[in-house]
C-alpha cells in the first residue's frame, strides 16, 4: 500500500477550499465507521425497530452529507483528480444487476427498501457503492487508513462495554422479551449475531492497532495509546465470546490466523507485545467459559456451543441447513436475476421445507438465508453472487499482496483491515448483512483498493469533454444519495408512528391509535402494520362486539395483501378476522375465508401451521369434517403437542362416525390434559 507522506502538510488555515471540502469527505466517511455501530433509537428517539432503522437513516443522511461535501469540492476546483481501478467496473457490474433484478422482482417496494428490521434492498446497495466510490476518492494515504483503524477501535470500545454489561445483567436500559437466550450479548445491534458480525472486524482492528503504537513519536502518548487500544481488544474478545456465535468465531479465527500469516516478520519483532496478545486472549477464554458454564442455568454457554458446532443437523445449524434448501430452490427456479433484493422471506415462503416447519413448531418464518452468498444468489442472481464474491476476492488478494510489499514495520495497518474483511467474508457464510457493519465493511473494502496500485488518477479541467461526465456522474449519484435519504427519514418517520400506535393501544386509546397506524402506512407501507393495525381493530371489534370494526379489520388486512400479496401472514389474519364476522355456519363468508386460506396455501406457503389450524377450524365449524381432518392430520405432524388440534381432529373424527380414530386423540387430549371434561364425557360417549 501506499506509504505515507512524510512530507510537511500545510496548515488548516493555508487549504484551500477544494482541499478543506476533500478533508471533510474523509471525516464524513470516518464518522460513518464510528456512529453507524453505535446508533440505536432508544433511549433518545421512540421507534418499533430500535436498531437496523435507526442505522439505514444515519447511513444514508451521512452519506448524502459527504456526497454533498465531494460535489462542493468538484464545483470549487479547476483541476479535479478523481481516482479510479479496474475493479471498480467490477462493483458497477454488480450493482447493474441488482437493478435489473429490483425491476423483475417478485414484489417491487421490498426489492427497492428492502425487508422491515433488514434494508438490504436497491437503495442499500447503490449506498454501499457510493461509500466505496467515497473510500476510493478519501483514502490517499496510510495516515488516512490508519484514523479509519483508530476509529473503528474507538467505536468497538463503547460496543463491546455495552455488550459485556448485558451479559453481566447490568444492562442500564430495560429490554422485553428477547428472541434469544436472556444470557447473551447483543450491544447496539439487538441480536447476538448481528453484534458478533462487527466484532470480527473490530478484534484484528484492535490488535493491529496495538502493535502499531510504536509508529508514535511522543512515548507518553504512545504508552496511552498503547493501554486504551490492549483494553480496546480485552473488552472486544470478551464481548465476543459473550455473543456465543459460533459462525463469527470461525470469522474471527480466519481473521486472526491470516493476520499472524502476513504480518508474521513485524510481530516477531514485539515478542512482548505478541505475548500480551496471546497471553490475554487465553485467561479471556478461560474467565469466560467458565463464567457462562457458572450463569448459563442449562442454557447456551461458551463450551457448549463450541462443541456443537459439529452437530450440523440440530439445533439453529439444522434450521439453517433447512433453510439453505429452501434457498437453493429458490435459485433453482430463478437463477439468472434471482427473486429481487431482501427478498428472501417472500420467495422462500413457498420453498420452504416441512422439515423447516417442524423444527420451529410451524410458528417460525425464515427472513434472511444465515448465507450471503445463498442470500445473493436467491435474490439478486447466480451472476451477481459471483461477481461480488469475486470482487471480495479479488480486495482480499490485492490487501494481501500490498500488505506483503511494505517494510515489516508497516504492515499491521494494512494487515488488520485486510483481515477484517476476511473474518467479516467468512461470517457471512453463517451470517446476515446489516447496514450497521457492512457499511463498515464497504469502506474498508474501498480504503484497502485505494491504497493499493491499483488506483489510477484521471485529471479532468474545466471545459474539458471528462468534465461533463464527471458533473452527470455527480448528479446521478447525488439523486440517488437524496432519494436514499428521503425514504431513509420516511421509513424512519413511520416506524415513530408506528410505536406510538402500539403504546396508545395497549393504553387503551384506540381512536388515536387508529389515527398512529394510518400515519404509518401512509408513510411506508410495511405488511406488519398492516397486521398490527387490523389486530387492534379486531380485537377492539371483538371486545365491543362491533361488527363494523372487524369489518375495519378485514379491509386492513385486504390492503395488507394487496401491498405484500406474497406473505402469508395477511391471508391468515384476514381469514380470522372474516371468520369472526360468520352467523353461523352456511354463512357464504366462511367460504371466502377458506378460498382465501386453500389460495394461500397452494400459492404463498403450503407447509404454513397457522393456515392449516384456521382452515381446519372453519372446515369444522362448517361440517366439512373430512376436508377438517386433512388439514389438522397436516398440523399435527407438524406439531404433534398441539392441543388445539388434537382436540379438533377428535371431534371431526367423532363427527365423521371413526370412534377409534376419535378415542385415541381424546386419550391423548386427557394425557395432556387429565381436566379436560370434553374429552371425557367424549370417551364416555364413545364407549357406551
């Protein structure tokens, strides 16, 4: 990479105005590495999504910011230099596609936004291009590179004490349930293994970082960076293995054996230091293990899960096996621009696999594939998933082989974001892509190839045929930076909204709650409030005995279908709602709830648990006993333990004159429940 220049800068007061615009394009990217980790909603801002939405709105307000602050620069110089490599054409290649596939994708406002809690879609990814643009134009210097190590280290400091402080049970803020074991780390990020996935970048980081302090003139400063970035990376490792996530550790031991591979001669050379390293990491994992064996109460602990990292069909790693068939199906049926951007969970739904659904006892649903390269070759394309992870390659060799050109003493650097990509590379075969860290991830990419040989220099004056280009090029990614931020505050705006409706409705203010929801859906019309706003009027409907209001309900839910006609959670819920509404049972409803459900099931998701117990409840209800029947022996094979079912399909069989079928599930029915007085009085009837 290239070195540093030791040459005397000038001061702030002697930069001219295109040169002070350029250092505020470098700041504006260092800021996303620090605050794009760190921001979450609470405790400031009220939203339903405390983490990913709070990120998308400060990726894409910062980066309008620095492409503002570039365009300043272009229109204030005479001479623009703009850099560029030939793997640059690589990115434009990718993001063509993701483009393509948004305007053949399954359902066009997710392919655009991307998926509620994800935002992974067309707007992301054109954000993630513009910061890598960004990094190519910012990073012109080792100095540069490393602030952007510095600042990452300094962000991962506050993360991982957060972190550490969960699994302490020191949280300062109160949390609700959680979709995870009480006893792990999840920081700013709201989930073990979206935390896990910043901390592989953030352990090399620091540990370069620490090794690098000696390239500090002034020893006193040198000794306190020294001790701030050694607790930088004691706090990073323990909070990592306070995460307990098995696919980041492979990440982070990736990471960390390539960094002793390529910066093997300089680390030598601090026997101490490397001692320190090694030593620390050591006495981490021992406090650790046996501290999560000590607090675990039979849950996951630091042991257990390194162990059944070989049990790959069990537990979340035999889930996400199933899911990776469903993924493969899904590339299967269309390989060429996949489903659309983030929109895993609509096209997964019908490829879903029943051995999926027993695992999650019907209830779950698979959001994202747990594997990048699935994720992107299901949604954007088989083409696609091969250029990006080529182009990962592709960044990792050209770090690899810079960091392998410079003097031993200037390699940790260069070393540790090189490697950092690796880990974060290698978690996303496990993992899931967020804003928060592969934004990050975005500009280190981008700060690796800028300082390599690749980067060529075009210099473009005024008048010149290059500067139209360059000022159509900087329109174009200017609209796309405006229109990103617009919806970025829409969405952002909405989930506030949204919060409020919930609080207002568990309060029991319902006509303002009613009024939230609507505020929300005509911001960003997002299937779960349209599901969330239905079930308030449903409820109130039922509580009040108000037709009108389940009427309300259904209409909701209708245009919940209408705006997301791929996800099966509408068609149960309007199904249930209009059901609520029958007379009795020759009411003609009742077989427009079954249409609806029989549609869902063949089209949307046929291994779906709920639409199978609702539509055999009204095929009951109607005394279509034997159409009953199938849909609840689906059920229980589903979830065997279902009472509901169980006692459903007793009755139907009971109904149908099969007393033996009907005896043996009210036998089990009583098993399950010895108190249950239907049941036995049905034996009792049965056998008299």
């Amino acid at each position: 990479m290239a070195k540093n220049n030791q040459s005397k800068q000038p001061s702030a007061n002697q930069l001219t105005v295109p040169q002070q615009l350029d250092n505020w394009v470098f700041y504006s990217l260092l800021a996303i590495a620090f605050l794009l980790p760190l921001v979450m909603s609470r405790p400031i801002w009220v939203t339903f999504d405390q983490f990913d939405i709070t990120k998308i709105l400060f990726l894409r307000l910062l980066t309008l910011f620095a492409v503002i602050l570039w365009i300043g620069k272009i229109l204030t110089s005479r001479k623009n230099e703009v850099r560029w490599t030939k793997l640059d054409f690589v990115v434009l290649g990718f993001l063509a596609l993701v483009i393509i596939s948004t305007f053949t994708s399954l359902h066009l406002p997710t392919a655009v936004h991307g998926k509620y809690k994800r935002f992974e879609g067309l707007l992301t990814f054109l954000n993630y291009g513009i910061l890598y643009f960004l990094a190519i134009q910012a990073f012109t210097n080792a100095k540069r590179l490393s602030r952007l190590g510095t600042v990452i280290t300094i962000a991962g400091v506050f993360i991982s004490i957060y972190g550490v402080l969960q699994y302490l049970g020191l949280d300062p803020l109160k949390w609700s349930s959680l979709p995870f074991e009480e006893r792990r780390s999840f920081s700013t990020f709201g989930n073990p293994d979206l935390l896990a996935g910043f901390l592989v970048m953030l352990v090399p980081v620091t540990v370069a970082e620490f090794f690098r302090s000696k390239e500090i003139k002034d020893r006193t400063r040198a000794l306190f960076y020294d001790a701030f970035v050694f607790f930088a990376y004691i706090i990073a490792v323990l909070c990592f293995f306070f995460a307990l996530t098995r696919g980041a550790w492979l990440g982070g031991l990736a990471a960390m054996l390539a960094f002793i591979v390529i910066a093997f001669g300089a680390i030598r050379k601090h026997p101490v230091k490397a001692s320190l390293v090694f030593g620390i990491f050591i006495v981490i994992f021992i406090v650790a293990a046996t501290y999560t064996a000590a607090v675990s109460a039979g849950g996951a602990h630091l042991l257990e899960r390194i162990q059944s990292v070989t049990k790959v069909t069990e537990g979340s790693a035999g889930s996400r096996l199933e899911i990776w068939k469903a993924g493969a199906q899904m590339i299967k049926t269309r390989p060429l621009f996949g489903w659309g951007p983030d929109m895993f969970r609509l096209a997964s739904e019908k490829f879903e696999t029943f051995r999926y659904a027993q695992m999650g006892g019907g209830r779950t649903v698979a959001d994202n594939a747990h594997n990048y390269v699935i994720q992107i070759a299901g949604t954007i394309g088989v083409p696609a998933a091969i250029i990006l992870f080529g182009f990962f390659i592709a960044v990792l060799f050209v770090g690899v082989r810079a960091t392998l050109k410079l003097p031993e003493s200037e390699r940790f650097v260069s070393a540790g974001l090189t490697t950092a990509v690796l880990g974060y590379c290698v978690h996303l075969l496990f993992g899931i892509s967020i804003s928060g860290s592969t934004s990050v991830f975005w500009l280190m990419l981008g700060a690796i190839v800028a300082s390599s040989s690749l980067v060529r220099t075009a210099q473009i004056f005024s008048r010149q045929t290059g500067d139209v280009s360059l000022k159509v090029a900087a329109v174009v990614i200017a609209l796309i930076s405006l229109v990103s931020a617009y919806y970025g505050i829409r969405i952002f705006r909405a989930d506030q909204h949204y919060a409020q409706a919930i609080q207002l409705g568990n309060s029991g203010n319902l006509e303002m709650a009613f009024g939230e929801y609507q505020k929300a859906i005509d911001l960003y019309q997002n299937g779960r409030y349209y599901d969330s706003y239905g079930l308030l009027l449903e409820r109130a409907g039922v509580a009040r005995q108000s037709l009108e209001l389940i009427n309300r309900a259904v209409e909701i839910y209708r245009e919940g279908i209408d705006a997301e006609p791929y996800d099966m959670d509408h068609y149960v819920s309007m199904a249930g709602a209009l059901a609520k509404t029958a007379t009795g049972p020759s009411d003609p409803v009742l077989n427009d709830a079954a249409s609806r459900l029989e549609y869902a099931i063949e089209n949307v998701r046929p291994n779906s648990f709920p639409a199978h117990m609702l539509l055999g409840n009204i095929y009951l209800y109607q005394g279509r006993y034997k159409e009953a029947v199938n849909m609840l022996e689906f059920a229980l094979k589903v979830k065997p333990q279902e009472k509901a079912a169980i006692q459903m399909i007793a009755e139907a069989y009971k109904e149908l004159g099969m007393q033996k079928e009907a005896k043996k599930y009210y036998k089990q029915l009583l098993t399950m429940d010895p108190n249950n007085q239907e049941a036995k009085a049905a034996i009792s009837s049965i056998d008299n």
